[in-house]
C-alpha cells in the first residue's frame, strides 16, 4: 500500500530561511531588507496579495509530487475555506486539507460548501478536524463548550455532514446539532466525502475519531512513544469496527549532507535565542500541546540540548509557532527517518519545510524518491 | 444620481444546457455518436465562473453569490472566482443560522485581504419553519430578527476592535478580534432585505444597503420611511432592488423570451427592448434605487445584452445629466 504525501501552507507568513526564522515572507512583520512580501513594489502595492504567494506554494507542491497541503487554522492566520477556494481553479492535483473545527460553521451548511468544493476540484477536499486544542482561547473564537463536550459534538457534527450528503432526505436530534429532512441537491450529493484527517490525543477524541476518522493525525513525537499511540489507536478503532489509518505531522531539515542540516538548526537556534519563548505556553487544554511543550525548547542553552535522538531534534517550536520535535539530517537519513515512522504505523505523512515554497522543490525532489516505504519497514522490523 | 448594477450567479442552475449542467431538472442522454472528451472534467461551476466574467467584462459593478439551497454554496462560488474577477464586488448570501459570527467575520477578513475590500454580505434567513430545519437551523420564527442582529453586533464588532466581548442569546465572544495584518481591514458592506417594520429597523440600525424587491408595493414610500429612519440613527443606506429581467433589441422577442421562461407579466420581471429598459431603469433610479442586482435565465447572454447594450444608455443618460 502506498503512502500520501501532503505538504503545508503557510497561512499566516513565512520565513526567507530556517537561519533566520522572521515571518518575513507575508505582511505579518514590517518590511525590512530581505522580506519578499507580495503586495509591494519599491513600498507601493502592487495588486499582488498573500495569496499569490500562497498559490506558488501550492503549485509548487503538487509540481514536486505532494498529493496536497494542510491549511492550518489558528486566530491570527487566514482562512482555509477562504484559500481553498481562491486555489481550486488554479491547481490541478492538489488537494485542500481544511483545518477547522465544528464549531465555525453548522453541518449542513459544511456540507454543502465541501459539495461544491468536491465539484470545482473533481474531488480534492479533505478534513482537518481540530477538537481539542482551545481551552479559554475557544472563546475568542465564540465557542464555550468543554473540552470533552466539543468531541461529542464533533461527532454529532460528522454524524449530520455524512448524513445530509449521503442518506438525504436526512432527521437527527442532537444534544449540539439538529437537522430535519436536510439534503444536498443531487448533482452535489453524488460528490465523494472529503476523507477526514483527525488528531486529539485525549481518550474522547479517540471515541469520537473512531466513529468518523479515516486518518489519526498526529504530530511527531518520539518514536516508542509514537508507536504505542498508533497502537492503541488502531487497536481502539478496530475494536469499534472501523480501520481507520494513522499519519504524522512533522517538520524537516533537509541538507545534502548531515552537517549542512546540523548547521541551519543550530544558526536557527541561536537567531532566536534574544526572543526565547514557547509557542505552546498559551492557554490551551490540549493534550498533545502539552506533550510537546515538556519538551521544555525554550530552556535549552545550546542546540545541541535538543537532540534526542539521531536526527530528532526538539529546537522546531522556536523556530516558528508549532510542535517542538522534527527531523534534522542529510536527504537520505531524512527519508530512513520517514521509512522507520512508516515502519511503525504510519500511512501518510504531512510535512514542512522553512522556506515553504523552496522546500517543496527540495523534500519532493530529494528526499521521498528515496521513501521505500514498506519494502525498507520489513528489513527495519528485521533488524 | 449614480446607479450600480450587480448580477446574480446562476448557482442552482441556468435554465441551460443539460449536456454539462447536472443541476439542471432533466440531463440529456449522451448522444454517443459523438465522441464526448469532456467525460466529468466539467460541472455548473465551470460555467458560472464564466458567467462571472461575462459580467465583469459587460461592465457589471457587482456580482452576488446566492444562497439557494437546491445549488452550489455561495462562498465557495464567491471564492472561485475571486482570483478571476478584478473590479467587481463579490457578494456573499447566506444565513446567520449557518454558523459562529467570529468564524464568518474571520473569513471575511482573509477575502478583503485577498481582494482588495471588494467582498460583501447579504444576510437573509428563510421564513420557512421546514426549510430552516433542513439546514440544521432551529430558531424560532420570532427569533430570527433578533439573531440576524446579535449576529450584525458581534461580527461587526470582532471586525472593528481587537478587545471585544459580547454575550447574547445566539453568540457569544470573549476578547475576540483580529490583530496583525488580519485588523484594519473594511467590514464587508451589509445587504439587508424585507420589507416589514423590523426588517426595516435593523436596516437602519445596522445595514449598508437594502434591497427591495422589483413589484414591492408602496416602494418610493417604503424607501422614504427607510431613508427617514436611517436618518434618525445619524446613518445613511443604500437602495438596492432585485429584478429579473429579459431583454432583447426587438421588444416582441424579449417579451417572447420572458413568456418561454414562465414569466409573462410577471410583477418581479422588467421585459423590454434596450430603450425601454435603460428608460425603466431610470425612473426606477428616480424612485431613490441606487443599485440595480438583475437576474436571468441565460445568465451568459442576458448579461452581455445588459452590459452592453442598456448600460451604456444609462451611463450616457446620466452622463448628460449631471
């Protein structure tokens, strides 16, 4: 079985370099030399916005032989709904994983909007289900339902999406959602459902994931620990008669060469050290949030404090806003490290690169031709 | 006096071709003695994006995204063709019943930044209890005008202020709103419509542009009292009137084509050749109308007829006036 490869867009800027990890490519800083921000010619606009530099990114994947991107979703990025469609006439394979949570927008409404976007694209939408994840920021968003609360509306929310669209005219009475005879007009009810990408790593979003997950969404973590948490996930689902599959969110620094990667993690690291902070100190009942942030990054002196194993590295979430542990080596031990996730579960992959645009090219062209997936897992188990 | 004229997008189909259109009524069987390449490469969407910018190309101001629930999402559509269309604003129609007013607010601010400002809204709910439900959205009839208000505050607010809280009975948010390059940017302009004494209220009170329907009774007073009431909320709006409309060179033909589609004498349709038309709008902008947002079966053609044939009168006749 083959293994899927989604890139990331950036959605609220991106850094010229991992060397010197400003968001300087966007309008999210003031321009200074060195920022490429579409918009300005010689400080004037130029008609040209954030999304033109989106679009590149996403071309740019595809061309390299990524199936699609994850389109984060956060208070301070643009939005996913937004980008998809702005994107849909102007890519031709790659496929929009739409970070959102249920909360933003009601069921039927979702499913009419993934409709028409399964239309527009001949079916290149996907789910990126967030739940978890908000804790008192949730009501900067408008949401004031409990953590454990927002799993069992998310699956009433799939519950009614899957319903509406697939088995329309359809009635549910829920304690969050309630729809009566809702139905898609028939051309858009013939679409395919978006395939949903799924994290939370507390045991309601297992529950939840269960029931309407195809993929388990994790970020890295280190590998034992990774292992045990697709076990059990595949083992939970399973047990719930439903095969769902389990895929890993990771960051890389990809070199010719080990030392050249080594290099630019440690030049990140010490451009950042005058502004030591942890992107996941914020308020937030996340689970997995807090698993990486007892990584403790921001306490470390010396880069080399991070590494925690050959080509792991725990210095990411100083470098931008995200998880702590990625990937840090030469071309091919970037994809030994792929081949050993693949090895202990993982079916596919959502990765990243600083810069964005550039490091599509780079990871696609490479690192996954030396991806050997499952052939590489058998002699790995063999070892 | 300055008129605007904006177009409706055929989201739930056109009245076309059944070859490509799959919301149309009844497809055609292929006729498989042509070799068809096409195969599934084409929807609706395809054809709407062009209609789109036929409408920018006639010298249309405005396009607007329905809100039809037997077509395509209406923020989708108004997303598609965003990276197309370069002057005309993009009017998004939908329901405060479909979802978080932060979460609307904060997709409005990525299309203005990706736009240029040109977005707009028209917020309408169905008065139809049954079709309400099928949508998932359960407010009680008499709730509706107070939740499209709540809705106005709270979006209106997170879009205009980084420190905002407000509890309501439908929202609710804490210390919301966008910073960074996500603040600053316009508010989409607010279409309202109605034309009850609340409708009219919240128009007033919070709506940029109010949209009447062609055949309203009592329009010019209608428009008064909304002007006079807007006035007294130290604001000012905007007059919008939604018509269908045929028009052809030979007035015996548009009137032929209005009758083919259903809609002889009909009080919501305009049906006349090009100097009638121009003339009809006209009086209509006399009336107090500032925007005209037109409608037709054949979207493609009826739009090109429109820009390029009844526009130019108007803008001339205006021209001449001023």
């Amino acid at each position: 079985m083959s293994i899927d490869f989604f890139w990331r867009l950036p959605t609220h800027g991106c850094s010229t370099s991992v060397r010197n990890p400003s968001l300087t490519r966007g309008d999210w800083v003031p321009l200074t030399e060195g920022n490429q921000a579409p918009g300005l010619y010689d400080g004037r606009p130029d008609g040209s916005t954030y999304i033109d530099h989106v679009a590149q990114i996403a071309k740019a994947a595809e061309i390299s032989g990524f199936h699609g991107g994850l389109i984060p979703s956060f208070p301070m990025t643009d939005d996913p709904w937004v980008i998809s469609s702005h994107l849909a006439r102007e890519t031709k394979t790659f496929r929009f994983m739409i970070a959102f949570q249920p909360g933003f927008i009601n069921p039927v409404e979702t499913a009419r909007l993934t409709a028409s976007l399964q239309r527009a694209t001949g079916g290149r939408a996907l789910f990126n289900i967030i739940t978890g994840g908000g804790g008192p920021s949730q009501l900067w968003w408008g949401d004031s339902f409990a953590h454990d609360d927002r799993y069992g509306r998310t699956t009433e929310f799939l519950d009614i999406l899957k319903g509406a669209w697939k088995d329309g005219p359809y009635s549910q009475n829920g304690k969050f959602y309630s729809v009566e005879n809702g139905q898609l007009p028939a051309a858009l009810a013939a679409t395919d459902l978006p395939e949903i990408y799924f994290s939370g790593s507390s045991d309601a979003a297992l529950q939840s994931a269960s029931k309407h997950a195809d993929y388990y969404l994790s970020w890295l973590e280190p590998f034992e620990q990774l292992k045990a948490k697709f076990g059990a996930v595949k083992e939970k689902t399973d047990a719930l008669g439903r095969k769902i599959k389990c895929s890993v969110r990771v960051d890389l620094i990809a070199r010719p060469t080990e030392e050249e990667a080594w290099a630019d993690a440690k030049a990140g690291f010490e451009a950042t050290a005058h502004k030591r902070s942890d992107s996941f100190k914020q308020a937030s009942d996340s689970v997995g949030a807090a698993r990486q942030a007892a990584f403790k990054a921001s306490d470390a002196k010396h880069y080399d404090e991070l590494i925690i194993g050959p080509n792991l590295w725990t210095g990411f979430s100083l470098l931008r806003g995200g998880p702590a542990l990625g990937i840090v080596g030469s071309y091919e031990q970037c994809a030994q490290k792929l081949d050993e996730l693949i090895a202990l579960g993982t079916d596919s992959f959502i990765l990243a690169g600083t810069p964005h645009l550039e490091e599509a090219y780079r990871v696609g062209e490479e690192v996954l031709p030396l991806v050997r997936g499952r052939q590489a897992s058998l002699s790995i188990a063999a070892e | 006096m300055s008129l605007e004229f904006y177009w409706y997008l055929p989201t739930a189909g056109d009245g076309r071709s059944k070859a490509f259109d799959q919301l149309a009524p009844a497809k055609d069987t292929p006729n498989t003695t042509i070799r068809d390449l096409r195969r599934d490469h084409y929807t609706n969407i395809d054809y709407i994006t062009q209609v789109a910018r036929a409408a920018e190309l006639a010298g249309f101001d405005g396009l607007i995204a329905p809100d039809d629930a037997a077509g395509e999402a209406s923020w989708i559509v108004a997303g598609l063709i965003a990276r197309d269309i370069k002057r005309p604003k993009i009017i998004t129609e939908f329901s405060p019943g479909a979802g978080s007013a932060v979460y609307f607010a904060k997709k409005a601010v990525t299309f203005q930044r990706y736009s240029g400002n040109r977005l707009g809204w028209s917020l309408a709910t169905s008065t139809d209890a049954a079709t309400r439900k099928a949508l998932g959205d359960f407010v009680a009839d008499g709730d509706i005008a107070r939740r499209l208000e709540e809705f106005l505050i709270v979006s209106k607010g997170v879009g205009s202020s980084d420190d905002f809280t407000f509890k309501g009975e439908f929202f609710e948010v804490l210390k919301g709103g966008f910073g960074g390059p996500l603040s600053g940017w316009q508010l989409p302009e607010i279409s309202l419509s109605g034309d009850t004494s609340e409708a009219l209220e919240i128009s007033a009170g919070y709506g940029d542009v109010h949209v009447f329907e062609l055949g309203t009774a009592d329009l010019a007073s209608k428009i008064a009292r909304l002007k006079a009431l807007t006035a007294t909320k130290a604001r000012t709006i905007n007059i919008a009137l939604k018509a269908r409309i045929f028009a052809h060179d030979d007035l015996d033909r548009a009137a032929l084509e209005a009758k083919r589609a259903g809609f002889e004498n009909d009080a919501q349709t305009l049906t006349g050749d090009y100097d009638s038309l121009a003339e009809d709008l006209l009086l209509l902008g006399e009336l107090g109308v500032d925007r005209f947002q037109l409608f037709a079966p054949h979207s493609l053609e009826t739009a090109y007829r429109i820009g390029e044939h009844v526009l130019p009168r108007i803008r001339q006749a205006l021209r001449k006036a001023a």
